[in-house]
C-alpha cells in the first residue's frame, strides 16, 4: 500500500466468518472442527448457516436441512441460540468503535468502518487490519475478513475474494483486473434473479456488465439502478459512513407468521411501515434524513441498510420511494421473515431551518393526509374517504 493511498477514504469490511456457526463452536467446544449447520431440527427446516468444514461437503445456507444430511451424514445440527449472536455481534461492534467512530453495522456479523485518520498512525498501513483480526479473534474467538478500499462497495467485494481470515486491498485502478473477471453474481447489490436475467443477455461476468452497450436493453432488468450499478463495475461508489451513534430515530417493522416469497407482497409492506412511520413523524413534527431498512431473511440473517438524503424528508411516499430503493439495490431471493423502515437523524420542523430541493417539486398534501391531520385535530371525529363507503360490486 503506498502513500497514494491515503488521497482517498479507507473503508474496512468487516465480515466475520460463518458468524452463527463459529458463535455454537464457542458455547460447545467439543464441536469446533467438525462440520455443523445451524437450522431447526424437523425434517421441514433448512440450513441457516454451515461452518467451512461442513461447506467443503457443498452444505450451505437455504438448503433443505435433509439434502444437506445427505450430502454430510456426519452433519452436527445445533437449534441456535438467536440471543447470544445478538450479544456477541455488540461486542464485535465496540471493539470496532475502539478504533473509529465512523462504524456502520450492515448487519449482524458485519460492519463498515472508516479507518482514514487511525491508519496512518501505522508504519505498515495492513498491520491495523491484522490486529484488528488478532483482537476478534483473542477476544471474542471469532475469525473474520477485511476488505480494504476507498468506497464501501469495493471494501465488500475485497472481503469476500479471501475466506476465512482474508485480508484484501482492493484499489480504483485494480477494478478491471481483480473485479472485473468475477461471475456478475458475485457483484454485490445483484441477486439471483437478477444475475440469471443478465445471464441471458449475454452478461456472465462483472467486465461484461460494465462494458455492455446496449444500455436502454439493461435498464429493463436493473431499471433505476442501472447508472448506480455500471458506476460500481468501475468501482465508483459512495464511501460516507452513517453512523448511529447519538442519532435519534423512529421507525416502524413487522415481522410475518409465514415467510413471503412474492416482491409485490414484500412491496405493500413497506408501503404500509411507510405510511404508518410517516403519520408518526408528523404527530411529533420532526424529519429526518437518513433512512435505512432492515430486512430478516427466513435463514434469521438479518441485513441492515441505510443512506444519507441530501434533505429531510417525512412524506409517506418519499419514505416508501427511498425505501424500495435501497431494497431493490440489496435485495436477495430468499424468503422474508421481517422487514423495518427507520427515519433517522431527526430534527423538529419548527427548529429546522428546511429548504425545499431546489429539483424536488412541491407535493401538497394528500386527501390521506389531510384526513389524519383534522381526525387528529378534532378528537370526537373519524373522517373517511366517501369512497371507502361505497359498496363494491
């Protein structure tokens, strides 16, 4: 790593390694080295997660937990003990804080960090990363990856080339080199469906999705995203950390007695969480302009996601806009168990000095929100839309 480096941000990625397995090796020594999954324990469930020697028989997570015997008979299936993974993931974190305050926890068993200002402090930059392995590890006994880059996107993509305990540099002009030759799957924001529609189009690897010309035929399958996306196969991204400390916030979730498959049903969610946080935003007569979502996958891993708004905002529609576009960015094709919208960095209305987008066109307020506000004002009444009156055929 050279002087020129340090031009740029350095972001980590932080991911432990097959965290929940590692996390019943703890508790239960005397499986450490054999091959565990952790799932439920009918013949109906699947895999949650698989440690490395159980992986090596081609066991991993969603997998139906009877092919996954099949493959490895000798298979060690542990319940797992939700509680104590969220204990040590906030251990991990503050461990992290040690070094910076700039942490972003992406989800239970990983994080971004902006390391710009402490790396320096070492005369070999790499040995930060390798201590920060050697800490988890005599701490907690926990093993983990660390990509290092200059955008958040890149620092992911590095975590991932080297498992388990990796640490990777992954620079701007190394893209073509190191990202470019990767399966389009491996690309991080495209999922499986995705990955298979770019498939047919010719599209196999990430260099073939950032040289692709026929950029209106693209926009079909990645849609918003497109620029976004062809801006990450060129390793251009953001590299702005959010923080959650001393951040106020609000948010609104909802978790499902059955696990939803279908995108339009995940999408009348969000809808909702988003109208019900938005009534609860201007109750208290705040905004807020980080938003995050929190998506549960049916395997219980849980991902967090969240971006900075150049504006406050509080209006349901807005939420949900920003809301399934972060979700659509970082969706998988897994099951969902739960999801959450959060509104963060609050402040009041009336003690902000809020100036409209000057590319943003005014909304006035909708019959919905005109209705909530005058049932909030006049305690005895509950106005309705007439429509909703109306008997359908």
């Amino acid at each position: 790593m050279n002087g020129d480096f340090f031009m740029a941000r350095v972001i980590f990625h932080i991911d432990l390694n097959s965290f929940y397995a590692s996390a019943e090796e703890i508790l239960d020594p005397s499986i450490a080295g054999k091959p565990v999954a952790v799932s439920g324990l009918s013949r109906r469930s699947v895999v949650s997660t698989a440690n490395y020697e159980a992986r090596a028989y081609g066991v991993h997570s969603a997998m139906p937990i009877q092919e996954a015997i099949e493959l490895c008979p000798d298979l060690i299936i542990v319940k797992g003990h939700y509680s104590y993974y969220e204990e040590l993931s906030e251990k991990f974190i503050q461990i992290i804080h040690q070094y910076t305050p700039y942490v972003e926890q992406a989800s239970v068993d990983e994080c971004y960090a902006d390391m710009t200002e402490i790396i320096k402090k070492f005369a070999r930059p790499l040995d930060l990363a390798w201590q920060i392995q050697k800490q988890l590890k005599n701490e907690l006994k926990l093993k983990c990856s660390i990509g290092v880059a200059p955008n958040k996107f890149l620092a992911k993509m590095a975590s991932d080339m080297r498992k388990p305990m990796g640490i990777t540099i992954l620079r701007k002009s190394e893209v073509q080199k190191k990202l470019w030759p990767l399966p389009v799957s491996d690309m991080y924001g495209i999922g499986k469906k995705t990955s298979k529609a770019l498939n047919t189009m010719g599209i196999m690897t990430i260099g073939d999705l950032a040289q692709y010309s026929n950029l209106q035929l693209l926009s079909k399958i990645l849609g918003k995203n497109t620029k976004a996306v062809i801006d990450r196969c060129y390793g251009i991204s953001s590299s702005e950390i959010t923080t959650n400390s001393n951040m106020k916030s609000m948010s609104q979730s909802r978790t499902f007695m059955d696990d939803i498959t279908e995108y339009d049903e995940i999408r009348a969610h969000f809808r909702r969480l988003s109208y019900e946080l938005s009534s609860r935003l201007k109750e208290n007569g705040i905004m807020g302009n980080v938003i995050s979502i929190s998506v549960r996958y049916f395997t219980f891993e849980t991902i967090v996601r969240s971006k900075r708004l150049i504006y406050p905002i509080q209006d349901a529609d807005t939420i949900f806009e920003q809301a399934m576009m972060l979700y659509d960015e970082n969706q998988d094709e897994m099951a969902v168990r739960h999801v959450g919208i959060g509104i963060s960095n609050l402040n009041s209305i009336a003690s902000s000095k809020i100036q409209l987008n000057l590319f943003e066109e005014f909304k006035p307020s909708s019959t919905d929100d005109v209705i909530n506000d005058l049932n909030r004002q006049m305690k005895s009444a509950h106005l309705v839309r007439a429509s909703s009156l109306l008997k359908k055929d």
